[in-house]
C-alpha cells in the first residue's frame, strides 16, 4: 500500500481551509445582509 505523498498533506487541509473562509465569508454576508433587511423593515 502506498502512503499518501507529501503534496497531499498540504494540498487537502489547504482546500478544506480555502473552503471554509469562503463559506464563512458567504454566510457572514448573508447574515448582514438579513440584518440590515430587518432593521429596514422595523423603521417603516
């Protein structure tokens, strides 16, 4: 059995971190965006 490669053990937690600052990054903006909806409608 062959072990993984070296380029592997950077290469997938690197995808894993780029994936979760991305969906991070989406979902903060998601919420500020539900927020700010929010706060409009209770000032009409």
């Amino acid at each position: 059995m062959d072990w993984p490669t070296l380029e592997h053990l950077f290469y997938i937690p690197g995808i894993l971190l780029v994936g979760i600052a991305f969906g991070f990054r989406l979902g903060a903006k998601a919420a500020r965006d539900e927020l700010e909806k929010r706060r409009r409608q209770q000032m009409e």
